[in-house]
C-alpha cells in the first residue's frame, strides 16, 4: 500500500508541473528593439569597435550598453509604461559626443501566460535623430515592434 501511494504521489507531482507554470524563458516577453549599422556614404552594413547606449527610462539616462568589442548589433529594451516614446543616447566612446535618437510609438497590450503575464508590443515605429553626431542618420527597417529576430533600425556612421 505504501508503495503504491508514492508511486501515485510521483505521477501526481509529474502531472501538476506544466509549462504554463515555469518561469517565462522562451521569448514570449515584451521584446527589445534589435539595431544594427551602416556606413552613410555607401549603405554597406558596419561594425562598430565601440557603442555606449543610455536609455531614459523616466528618470534619466541608464547605462544599458557599454561595448568595448567589435559588434554588429544591439538589441536594447524600450519603455514599458504607457508613454509614447523612449529616448536613446548613443556615443562611440564613454566620455564622447552622444546623439540622441527619440523612438516614439503606440503600444499594445497582449495576455501571453500566467508565468509571463502581459507584454507590450510597439506600433507606428518611428525614428528622430535630434543630434547628429556621432550618428548621422537613421533608416527605419521595420515600423513595429513585435519579436527580436528582425532588425528593427540602422544607425549610419
């Protein structure tokens, strides 16, 4: 009898655990805005020896990146209360010039599971570069933001 009520026991503990119960890891969250570069004069891609990226994310810049490696992208996260925009701040180097680049949108709320709750998604994408050095330019990829694995907007250097 015994054994038959810790084998039950088991099954039962195996039974209860689903995947809605873990924690959130497969990408469902409120996803990140994925960047990459390119040289101005010739639109080719680029990597970039250094990037420093601060984000405002309401009460002044945050160090999110600092790079001192060879890089070809970032993916960085955006504001996720309701306001309609997120404020970039990216240089070359630490103590360097930095251009702001304001990324403003709409967002929408979507259920994905008890473990991840909801996440924001970003609309009407769009991109103003308000100081442009060292960036000199920005060229839009795609206008919203709805998973990482699409590149989201250039930087020109």
């Amino acid at each position: 009898m015994r054994s038959i009520l810790t084998i039950l026991s088991v099954v039962m503990l195996f039974v209860s655990c689903q995947a809605d119960d873990d924690i959130c890891v497969g990408g469902e969250g409120t996803p990140r805005m994925k960047i990459k570069f390119k040289t101005e004069a010739t639109g080719k891609p680029r990597t970039m020896d250094s990037i420093f990226v601060n984000v405002d994310y309401g009460s002044g810049p945050v160090a999110v990146v600092e790079n001192f490696m060879k890089t070809d992208s970032l993916l960085i996260p955006l504001r996720v209360e309701d306001v309609p925009f997120t404020d970039l701040y990216i240089s070359t180097s630490k103590a360097g010039n930095k251009s702001r680049v304001r990324v403003s949108y709409s967002t929408k709320s979507e259920y994905v599971s008890p473990a991840c709750g909801i996440r924001k998604m970003y609309e009407n994408v769009s991109y103003e570069l308000q100081n442009p050095n060292p960036v000199l330019g920005t060229e839009t990829a795609q206008n919203e933001i709805v998973n990482e694995s699409k590149t989201h907007l250039f930087l020109l250097f």
